[in-house]
C-alpha cells in the first residue's frame, strides 16, 4: 500500500513537470505525457478529482503552449 502511495505522488510529479513544460518547451509531447498521467491516475489508482484535473490543464496548457510557439516564432 506505500508503494502504491508513493507511485501515485511520482505520476503526479511527473504529470504537473510536463504540464510546466508544456507551456515552454515540447507542447506537443508533454501535453500529451500530462494527459496519459492524468489517465493513469484516474483508472489505476484512488486520485480520480487529481487525475482529471491533469488531463484538462495539460489539453489546455499543451494547446495554449503550441499557440503561444506558432505566434512567437
């Protein structure tokens, strides 16, 4: 059950890293990193409200951050 626990806090970890970078570096491949973490939290462990809350700010952030390159270069 803490292994468990503490694969949940690393998902989430890893899951918010790539939704910061998002915004800057890889849009594409951290956004959709961020929502395969979001999927992961929601179906395999107890963090469904987390889980969710990931896969709609790494849609937007990832989308936000590839509009953000398309204007700025």
């Amino acid at each position: 059950m803490e292994t468990e626990k503490s694969y949940e806090s690393l998902l989430i970890l890893i899951g918010w890293i790539n939704v910061s970078f998002a915004l800057v570096f890889f849009q594409l491949f951290c956004g959709i990193i961020a929502i395969c973490m979001g999927i992961v939290l929601r179906n395999d462990y107890h963090a469904k409200k987390h889980g969710l809350v990931l896969i709609i700010v790494g849609i937007i952030v990832g989308i936000a951050g590839w509009v953000l390159n398309y204007l700025y270069l």
